[in-house]
C-alpha cells in the first residue's frame, strides 16, 4: 500500500511539472521581451526612500520621449545603453538638488525579479535585463517597474496597448489573467529550485 501512495504521489508531482512547462516556458518568453528598471536607494531612511522616488520621477520624465520610436525591447535597451551617461547625470543632478553627496551608478544587468503584481496585470518571476540604478550605497528598498514595454507611468489603457505590441497573444493572456496566480507561484518556485542547483 505504500509503495502505491509513493507512485501516486511521483506520478502527481511528475503530471504537475509535465503540465507546467509550456507555461513555464511562455514565462521565459516574456523576461525575453520586457526591459526593466531597477532603483536601489542609499538606505531604508525615510529620507532616503524620499530621495529614491524623486530619482525615480525624473529618470522616468528623462527616457520617456526616449522610448518613442522602441518597438522591441533590443531598441529600448540599446536608447538606454546610448543614453546610460545621461541617465546616471539626471540621476546624480536630483541628488544633489535635494541637498545629498550620495554617488550614483547606472547601469544595465540581467538579473532576477520575483513575481510582481501590478493593478492590472502579473509580471513573471525570472531573469529580466534592467537599467539599475543605485544611488550610495544601494543598501535599502529598491522601486522596480517596467521601461518597455513602457508600463511604468502610462495610463491602464496605454498599458495594454504597449503590451499587446511587445508580447505575443499567449504571453499576454498571461500577464493579464489573474487565474494563473498559483501557476506563478509554482513557477517562481521552479526558478528558485534551479538557481539554487545552478
């Protein structure tokens, strides 16, 4: 009897991973065809914090006319590889308008994102590109949005219009669907599993 509960149990858990790779794979897709911003304030100070979304505001008033003319995310990320010097300057010159010495760094990376709830839509856990930006010592809270396709300040409507031009019509029935919440838990629980091994 137990040797049938373990076969039972082998037999679910292999029918719940063979179920879940073209949506695991489709998760993949979309860190593919999204950009992402990464702000790191210097600390958790709620000065600090302060400062982070004032950076923030005027990174994203910088790259929005930026973005106009992207129509994939290997044209916004190659604007922001173009432009990093001036963004990291818009960065550093809000710094010092509010009064701090903080250095600032910018720059691009793939780095992992945990699954991020927005209002109306799910981003995926997995590994993104990323303009990040870190203002000192980088050692409190960070902000995170989505540069392209360009969610970060857009209205809802602007929002989905950008994002049924980045991703295919599977990648956003997935970001926009709020059933498939346990399928990302699983898939960021996936990811963790294979970072840990990696």
């Amino acid at each position: 009897m137990k040797l049938f509960l373990k076969s039972l149990c082998v037999a679910f858990v292999l029918t719940v991973i063979f179920s879940m790779l073209p949506f695991e794979t489709e998760c993949k897709e979309i860190s593919n065809e999204v950009f992402r911003l990464h702000i790191l304030a210097n600390s958790d100070s709620e000065s600090d914090q302060e400062l982070k979304l004032k950076v923030r505001d005027k990174v994203l008033e910088y790259t929005e006319s930026l973005f106009e003319n992207s129509h994939s995310k290997e044209e916004a990320e190659n604007v922001v590889s173009d432009n990093l010097q001036e963004i990291c300057n818009v960065a550093l010159k809000e710094v010092r308008n509010n009064g701090y010495d903080y250095g600032v760094t910018a720059e691009i990376t793939n780095m992992y994102f945990s699954t991020r709830y927005y209002d109306s839509y799910t981003l995926p856990s997995g590994m993104y590109d990323a303009l990040r930006i870190t203002i000192g010592s980088g050692e409190g809270h960070n902000w995170w949005c989505v540069m392209y396709p360009s969610v970060c300040i857009s209205s809802e409507e602007n929002q989905d219009k950008a994002a049924k031009e980045a991703l295919n019509e599977n990648q956003y029935d997935i970001v926009k669907n709020e059933q498939y919440e346990y399928k990302f838990k699983i898939v960021e629980i996936f990811e963790k599993i294979c970072s840990y091994f990696s």
